[in-house]
C-alpha cells in the first residue's frame, strides 16, 4: 500500500461515514415513461416533413414479460428514431430528432452514438458542449454524455474554458468522479503535469478539495494519479503536508504519532534527518483500522 493510499485510508477512518449514493446504471429507469403529451406538441407521424419515413415500433417479442408502458411522446419518437437509424439518415432533421430522443433518455448509447455520426456529417460541433451541458445538469455523472462531450473536445479542438466548466461542476459536489476524470483528461491533453508549476496547482487544488470531504476517494484518486509518473518525489513536501493536516485539524488525539510518522517519510524520501527506529505507537484504543472505506 502507498503512503498516499495509507493516509487516505487513515483519514476516512477518522471520519463519519456519509451515505454514499448509489448510481443506477440501468438504462430503463432514466427513462420518462408516464409523460403526458404536453400541449402543441405534435407527432413526429403526423408532421408533413417526416411522411417519407415509417416508424418502427420497438420489438419486445411475441410475449413480453414485463412490458413498459411509455408514454405517447416517448414511443412516437423512438419509433420515428428507429426508422431514421435504417436508413442511416444523417440530416439537420436527424440532428434535432436525437437532441428529443436524448432528452426522454440520456442513458440511451445508440442515440448518442447516432448523434455523433451526424455531428460529423453536418461538421457543426458549435451546440455540443451547452447540449452536453444541459443533460449534465440533469444527471452530473452520465458516462455517455461525458463520452460525447470529451470526444467532441478532442475532436474539434475546444479546449478553452473546459477547465473552469470542471471546476465549476466541483464546487457544486465535490464528490463527482466524472468530472474529477475530466479534469485529468483536459489537463493531459493540453499543458500536462511535467511543469512544476502546473503540478504544484493540482497538488495545491487537490488538498484544498480533500480538506472539504477528507473521505472523498475520487480527489484522492486524482492525487495519486497526477504523482504516479514521478513518484512522491516529484512533489517534495506533500507527505509532510498531509500528516500536518491530520495532526493539526483530523485527528489531534494522535498528534504525536502523524509528527513522527511525518519525520518518518520525510527520512525514507530522502527529505528529512534521520529518526528513531522506535515510533510512539497510537495509543492502544486509538489504533487506526487501515481497511479500506466502501468507494
């Protein structure tokens, strides 16, 4: 185990479990399914410009078990996208079909991935990421519309300002792994962390997110992350720094023991003056549990 993973564990320890919310990754739940038909809107198999097309209606076999019951506009619109997708249409129309077939169902693949296709047809990237957005505000954590939106980045270039849109979505819940992911992907693509100016940045907003909620494991991740290429010796100073932060704020009663596990590192890392081979152990009804807290 890491000194990192150690201290990591060691502060989560120290700290009240908080519920950790469960991501339901099934698709169907996402869904709208009793949404009423809202008034003036009219379907997609009754428009004039959609008469070329036939809609396909959903399969579920010759005897569904369970079978869903969607609503009016959800059905109109998936058999209209069906319908589009044999034929491969790739159209302003088909553009705008999934835009309305991705807002009933964010967890959708093949309409994201349709939606991709045609945003390469069209070369018009210009809505996508105030798109991505809008669903992101919805659900922070959908992996396909994080998917698109690194994609589209990567893609058209359009770095500039992704950065503040991370941090912004951080300072709303600190605990989003998606966006902690976003933050590595931007940074990696763009000026990268062998500057040592930029990896003091990280390192520095890393701390201050993990002094918020020091059981976090996704800024935890981050920091080991960002240190694994150049080891602990890349950034002098951070073990000293983080067993400074338990001693001093998290765990007090065993201030002793983080000062000389401080000393410690600093000695092993080459940082420090030699120290005793003997450490002051934490007081027998203070040992810490190592065992690693539940993501």
């Amino acid at each position: 185990m890491s000194s990192v993973e150690e201290i990591s564990n060691s502060v989560a320890e120290n700290l009240e479990e908080d519920g950790v919310e469960e991501e339901n990754t099934v698709e169907e739940a996402e869904m709208e399914y009793d949404e009423p038909v809202k008034g003036g809107y009219i379907f997609y198999r009754d428009r004039k410009e959609w008469a070329d097309l036939e809609p396909v209606p959903q399969d579920d076999g010759p005897n569904p078990v369970v079978k869903i019951a969607y609503s009016e506009k959800f059905t109109d619109v998936f058999d209209m996208f069906r319908a589009l997708l044999k034929n491969d249409e790739k159209s302003e129309r088909a553009f705008a079909l999934t835009a309305e077939a991705i807002d009933l169902n964010a967890a959708n693949y093949t309409v994201w991935h349709h939606r991709r296709m045609v945003v390469e047809w069209l070369n018009d990237p210009s809505d996508e990421l105030q798109f991505v957005a809008e669903i992101l505000s919805q659900d922070a954590k959908n992996y396909h519309a994080w998917q698109h939106r690194q994609w589209v980045i990567q893609e058209y270039k359009m770095w500039d300002g992704e950065l503040e849109y991370v941090e912004e979505l951080l300072e709303e819940d600190v605990r989003n792994n998606s966006a902690w992911n976003q933050r590595h992907f931007v940074i990696s693509h763009t000026s990268g962390y062998s500057d040592p100016a930029i990896l003091d940045r990280e390192v520095q907003y890393t701390l201050k997110q993990i002094k918020k909620a020091p059981h976090n494991e996704s800024a935890w991740n981050y920091l080991k992350g960002i240190l694994q290429d150049g080891g602990l010796s890349s950034y002098p100073g951070l073990l000293e720094q983080l067993c400074k932060f338990l001693a001093e704020e998290k765990d007090t009663i065993r201030r002793e023991y983080w000062n000389y596990v401080s000393r410690s590192l600093q000695n092993t890392y080459g940082s420090g003056d030699p120290v005793s081979s003997d450490p002051p152990p934490p007081p027998s009804s203070q040992q810490p549990d190592m065992e690693t807290s539940e993501p």
